[in-house]
C-alpha cells in the first residue's frame, strides 16, 4: 500500500478534531491539486496529483442550507471578503464554489455542519490552502467518500485497450458508477445510401 493510500485509510477511519487538520507535504506542489469533501465525515481531503497532502475538518452547511454536492471549480478568490448574504459576515481567505454564494473560507469549524451553506475551514489550514490553489481548481463535494472517484461508462470498461488516468491513490480507481448502455439494435446508426450508386454502369465501346 502507498503512502497516499495508506493516509487514506487511516483518516477514513477516524474524525478529526473540530478545528483541526494536518498537512502531509509542505511543497511546493507541482501537480493538479484537487479537493474532496465529505458531509458526513465534515472533513476535506487535499491531493496533489495522485498524492494526499493534506486533510481538515470541515463545517458544511445546515439541514434548511445545505450544502451542494457535485463537482465545482474555484470562480473567485478573495483573501478578505464579506458576505453579501448573511449580515455582512466576514469570509477570510474566500474561494467561491458557486455564484449563488457558496464558498470555501475560513470560519467556525464545530465539527458538525452550521453554515448557510458555504464550507468552513480551520483558519490556519484556509490560508494556507489559499495560497494553494488557482482559478479553475476542481472541488469535490460528496455525501460521504473522500477519495477521488471516477465514473465510466460501460463501454469504456469493456475496451480492453482504455487506459485510465484518474487522480486516485492506489493502482486502480475506484469506480462509482458504471453507465447501463444498452444498444439495440434500432439503436444503432444507419448510414443512408442512394442504390442508384451501386448500379452497375453499362460501359459503351
């Protein structure tokens, strides 16, 4: 088992103390960074790569502001920024998820979910996590796993010359979901032809 792997494992089977978090690699990261989070377990996972580097707990939001699960990217950074939201409630080192107002930042960390729907990080572990990513970084927010996870479709599963490069720790990626396709037979192309073409032409000595 690989190290990322191996950290993996262990921090799936524990809760981080609220507020708390580790960071695995100091950099500086070369690599795609990628984030996981997970509402059950209220924690974040940070990979670079295929490698976890680091890991917090989490406070995401509350049964009446959840928090949406699904594959985001960072729009917008601001280190000081207010919401325009909730009473102008401060955010520090703010990376905006969606355009409706949920976000990464800095902020009460319970360990349990208490926000309107944006992603409480232990302040510390939000500057540094800051001045890690970049526009475009991709998040990750799951009811539950946090390790990277692909999804496939059936028919690339069943093409033995697929290679697959996938975020994951570990030698094969985990698949979530496997796509039904079914191709019947009306299913398939037809690619229409004028018979005329395939006339034999008389040829005239």
């Amino acid at each position: 088992m690989s190290q990322a792997a191996a950290e993996v494992a262990a921090s799936e089977g524990q809760v981080m103390q609220p507020g708390g978090y580790r960071w695995l690699e100091e950099g500086p990261f070369d690599g795609p960074l990628y984030l996981i989070i997970s509402l059950q377990r209220q924690m974040v996972h940070v990979y670079n790569g295929d490698r976890l580097v680091g890991m917090a707990s989490v406070s995401t939001g509350t049964p009446g502001h959840r928090t949406p699960t699904g594959e985001f990217t960072i729009l917008q950074k601001r280190e000081w920024h207010r919401s325009n939201l909730y009473s102008n409630a401060p955010m520090p080192f703010m990376q905006r998820l969606t355009w409706d107002g949920v976000a990464l930042h800095a902020g009460h960390n319970p360990g349990y979910p208490a926000s309107h729907g944006c992603i409480r990080l232990p302040t510390a572990f939000a500057r540094t996590l800051f001045g890690m990513t970049q526009l475009g970084t991709l998040v990750r927010v799951n009811a539950d796993a946090l390790g990277p996870a692909l999804m496939l479709d059936q028919l690339v599963m069943n093409d033995p010359g697929t290679a697959v490069v996938t975020f994951t720790p570990g030698p094969k990626p985990p698949v979530v979901e496997q796509a039904k396709v079914e191709l019947a037979s009306r299913d398939v192309p037809v690619l229409a032809v004028d018979p005329s073409v395939f006339r034999p032409r008389l040829r005239r000595w």
